[in-house]
C-alpha cells in the first residue's frame, strides 16, 4: 500500500506575499502621486512608514515560512523568496533615507554665504503638516552646514553683471528651476558708460559730440520694501526646483553682487517641507555652481 505524503501549508509565507505585493504596489502608487499628482510630502512620508511597516512585517512572516520549509517541508518557500523581492523596494528606500538623516546635519537651509545669506524676495510658505521645523535658521545651523560642507562656496566671475546673470538663466533653465520672482533684473541692462558714442560722418575731428550719455552712480543701497541686505546692483533670482525622481520641492535663491570689476554668485537652496535637507539642497546648490562655471568657462576668478 503506497502512502502519498502531503505536505503542510505554510499560510505565513502566503500571507507574506500578500503583505509585501501590497506594501510595493501602495509605495508606486504613492511616489508616483507625490512626484505627478496632489500628495504633498509631509502625506507621502507618513504613508511610506506605514508601507516600511507593512514591509517589516512580510520579512518576518517570509522567515517564518522559510522556517517551516526547512522543519517540516512546509509549502511556501516560492511565497516568502517573492515576498523578500516584494519587501526589498520600499524597505531599501527608507533604510537609505534613514542612513542619510542621521548622517547628515539637522538643517534645511543651505547658503554659499553663511555670514549674510541673501534674503527670500517671495519667503516661502508651505503647510508643514506633522512635519515641524525651527521658524528660522540660526547661527548654529550655518556652523553645522560649513562643518558638513565645507567646499561649498560662492563664485567670483571676472565679468560684467549682465553678461554673468545671462549665463546663470541659462543654467537655471538648463537645471530645471522655475523661475517666480526677480529683483534688481535692470541692473543687468549695459552701463552707459560702455556705450560707444560715434561721432559724425561730416564733424569734424576736434568737434564735441552731441548727446553724449552722462553715467550717473548708484546708491550703494535701497531703502524700501525690498529683501533685507539688498544692494541697488545687486540681482536676485528665486525660484523652485523638484527632484528628477522623488519630486521633493526646494526652493532656490541666487543672488548676483557687483563687487569691485567682478560678479560673486551666491546660491541659497531649502527644502520646501521638513526639518532636514537630506543633502540634496547641498548637492543641487554644488551642481549649479559647476554648471555656472562650465557655462562662464574662461571667466572665472579665484
């Protein structure tokens, strides 16, 4: 008489699957509506928990099952080896993301210029949500930044202010921010100084020309309603940039000063929601520069 084994069911590694394929399916859906639909980020970090949670969850029911298949041959070791490949996406981005947190400083406001850092034209306002943060940047954050970035600085271009602020909207389209707000934008028109007066065909050579432009100077600062520190020559582009993935917001400040026969160029960059920049405000503000300076090759100064 021939006895057919049969093997028991391990319904922990079935229900692994089940967990995992919906923690993966919920975590698409949920980036894909942060970075091209209505969920702002303080929802979408909430929601990823919850799916980390839900992933956590499927890996220790996928032991469970591997376990009963080593014990007892239990059916489920295809369940629980899809439920690790299910869980392997949302946990491999929220593990990454917490590395970075606790790696990097606690701030979300990147400057090039620590000292006086150029003020918003437009200050940014967003619903924090459950995400709070400090209202202001303090001195302390400006340290932490210097100490954790310490290479990132301002440029110092030998060139004009309009042939320099020409090369930073190219780059500012070229990197995808949209512009919102300018301020100080005419200082960019040409000096009447540089215009070239052409005398007259028929006058003769020791003759005065006519309507030659007088240069008049600039105040060396603007009191009004203007951003604080606001020189009357100096240039200020505000603007929004989203990562090319995620699509986490940031706004972007950058601030071009006449100073002496150069142009110094300054970038601001903060995270529109949290209290942590994950050093992608860092990063983005360090890939503008070196784009500027590809794009003013030949005029830059120390």
């Amino acid at each position: 008489m021939m006895i057919k084994y049969e093997r028991p069911i391990s319904y922990a590694a079935l229900w692994a699957r089940r967990i995992a394929r919906f923690s993966c399916g919920l975590f698409l859906v949920a980036a894909l509506a942060h970075r091209f639909g209505p969920l702002t980020t303080p929802h979408l970090i909430a929601i990823v928990v919850l799916i980390a949670a839900l992933a956590l969850v499927s890996v220790l029911l996928a032991v469970v099952g591997f376990v009963r298949l080593w014990q007892m041959a239990a059916v489920g070791g295809v369940a629980s080896f899809a439920a690790l490949v299910y869980a392997a996406l949302p946990l491999t981005v929220v593990g990454f993301g917490t590395y970075v947190y606790f790696s990097k400083p606690a701030i979300y406001d990147i400057s090039t210029d620590t000292v006086t850092p150029p003020e918003w034209i437009e200050k940014p306002r967003a619903d924090q949500g459950w995400l709070r943060r400090p209202a202001t940047v303090t001195p302390q954050d400006r340290e932490a930044q210097i100490e954790a970035y310490p290479g990132l600085t301002g440029r110092r271009y030998d060139g004009a202010l309009d042939r320099v602020f020409r090369g930073v909207k190219t780059v500012a389209a070229n990197t995808g921010i949209r512009v919102v707000a300018t301020e100080g934008e005419e200082n960019a028109e040409a000096d009447l100084e540089d215009l070239v007066v052409k005398p007259e065909a028929n006058a003769p050579s020791d003759s005065e020309p006519d309507n030659v432009p007088i240069p008049l100077s600039r105040p060396s600062l603007i009191i009004g309603d203007r951003p604080a520190g606001f020189r009357a020559s100096d240039i200020l582009l505000q603007g929004e940039w989203r990562t090319p993935i995620a699509g986490f917001r940031f706004d972007v400040l950058i601030r071009l000063r006449e100073e002496a026969e150069t142009t110094f160029v300054d970038v601001r960059v903060a995270s529109r929601y949290g209290p942590h920049e994950l050093g992608l405000a860092a990063g983005f503000a360090d890939q503008f520069l070196h784009a500027l300076d590809a794009e003013l090759l030949g005029i830059a100064g120390d």
